[in-house]
C-alpha cells in the first residue's frame, strides 16, 4: 500500500499499534487509540495518556469515519471484524487506507522478521522509516547478545487466560517464539496451533520447570496466581511449591514493539533458575 504523502490523522485500534507508531515518534500525528489491554510501557506513557481514547474496547465505525483519519491501524484482525470496525475493504472503498500487523495476518507464522517489516511499513507510510530503521537495528543488538547466553533449557508452560482449562502457547507463533528466543522449551508443543487449550492434568504431566503467566486487564496475574496456589493437583507442581513462576504483560506476547521486552524478562528469569 503506497500512500500520497505521510499519514499525518492516524488511528490506532489496539495498544501494541499504539506503542509502535509512539516508538516512531508518531504522536503528533495520532488522533486517537483504542482497545488498552495492560499498562502501557513507561517511557509511552506519557505521550499515549495524551491522546484521545475512542473507545474502552473498539470504537464504532461512524467515530473512525467521523474523525477525519487518514490511516487506520490495527494490531489484531478482530480490529477489522464485525467486531471492530468492519473489513478492509469497505474502509478502502469510502477512501481510507488501513494497515493491519503482519502477526495478525499470519498468527502461525509469527516472527522477528515479520515485526520488522511492520515497523519499516509503518516507517514508510508515516514518514519515518529512518526511525523505523534504528529500532530495528537495536532490536537486532538486543537478540544478539541473548543467543550468547543460552544454557540449559527449562520446560515452559506459558498461560495466556482462562482457568478451568488454561489456554496456553501452542507449536508455532508468537508465544512458542517468545520461549524459544529465551532458551526455553514449550511444554504445550503438541498443540498445533498458536494457542490452544491444555488440561491441567497435561500440564501436571508435563511438569514444567517454569510457568510463565500473562498478565492483563481481563485476565490478571493475580487470579492465575490463585488457582495454581489452591488447586490440588496444580500447588503440588514443583514449579509452584519452588515459585519458579514469572509473569509477562500481554503487551509483551504480541507481535507488538514490547516481544524483545518479553522475551529478555522470560530469558533472564531462566537465567535465574539456571543458578
């Protein structure tokens, strides 16, 4: 997609949009966000405070057409679901360019690569793929000097939500990234989508070395923390007795600015259970 000239009326549909085009310096051409999931990471948060919030979760299609936008962005595919806002198509047939992330057009396929292009696409149709470039190379820096401190590989169970039967990171896109890039193993592997249910008496199967738990506004650290302390089965875990637990802000099991953030927390809590 090629533009006229940079975007300068953006709207961004979820948080990790947000946090990107705020990376790039894009706050003065932002004019509203949408859809907060967790806390937004420090040094945004000011800027990200700022702007106008649309809506708690998505805002409707007359505020988008209303508000005189002339890039919508959106993070997730839902952004652009009857859920949302309404398909692509239509918002290009009334005159208004959308860009969705690479990760939500490809869940299972999600990687590094696939984030840099988001932001060098972003970069492009903002007028500021110079900044675009110098997050990348950062970026690049930050994973080199983790793949020089691999060791011993711990078995992770990353759970993203719900608490009966958890749903966790499955084989392929971004959670079993995030485990991966870290050192880690995922003991969810078998499920072959990028995330899926698992009983808890797989898990206890499995046991894992260490249990990552996502952290966000619908589904809080704090009430994974509670189920695994009160279930019979799941308090008597190794990992749960030992606390070999960490927690990572959905913001960061996305395929948004904050995966390097996440993957750098689990990498050197593996560290720590490394001894």
């Amino acid at each position: 997609m090629e533009l006229a000239m940079p975007a300068q009326r953006i709207i961004a549909m979820n948080q990790h949009a947000s946090e990107a085009l705020l990376t790039l310096g894009l706050a003065p051409q932002m004019i509203g966000t949408a859809y907060q999931d967790d806390e937004i990471r420090p040094d945004l948060k000011a800027d990200y405070d700022a702007l106008p919030r649309l809506s708690r979760e998505y805002p409707s299609p007359e505020q988008v057409l209303l508000s005189g936008t002339d890039l919508v962005v959106g993070g997730f595919a839902s952004a652009f679901r009857a859920m949302g806002i309404g398909s692509r198509e239509i918002w290009h047939g009334r005159g208004i360019p959308t860009y969705l992330f690479e990760s939500a057009c490809r869940p299972e396929g999600v990687s590094i690569e696939a984030l840099y292009l988001d932001m060098l696409n972003l970069g492009r149709l903002t007028g500021r793929e110079s900044e675009a470039k110098a997050w990348i190379e950062g970026q690049q820096a930050r994973l080199a000097a983790l793949a020089e401190s691999q060791g011993r590989r711990p078995r992770v169970l990353l759970w993203l939500r719900e608490y009966q039967l958890p749903y966790v990171a499955g084989c392929c896109g971004v959670g079993n990234l995030i485990i991966e890039a870290a050192g880690g193993i995922n003991v969810a592997a078998e499920i072959g989508r990028p995330w899926g249910h698992l009983s808890w008496e797989a898990v206890a199967a499995a046991q894992p070395d260490l249990i990552l738990m996502v952290d966000s506004n619908w589904s809080p650290y704090e009430k994974k923390w509670q189920v695994l302390a009160t279930h019979p089965l799941l308090s008597r875990l190794t990992a749960v007795r030992q606390q070999q637990l960490a927690t990572l802000a959905f913001s960061e099991v996305v395929g948004g600015v904050r995966l390097l953030d996440g993957i750098e927390r689990l990498h050197h809590t593996i560290v720590e259970w490394q001894g």
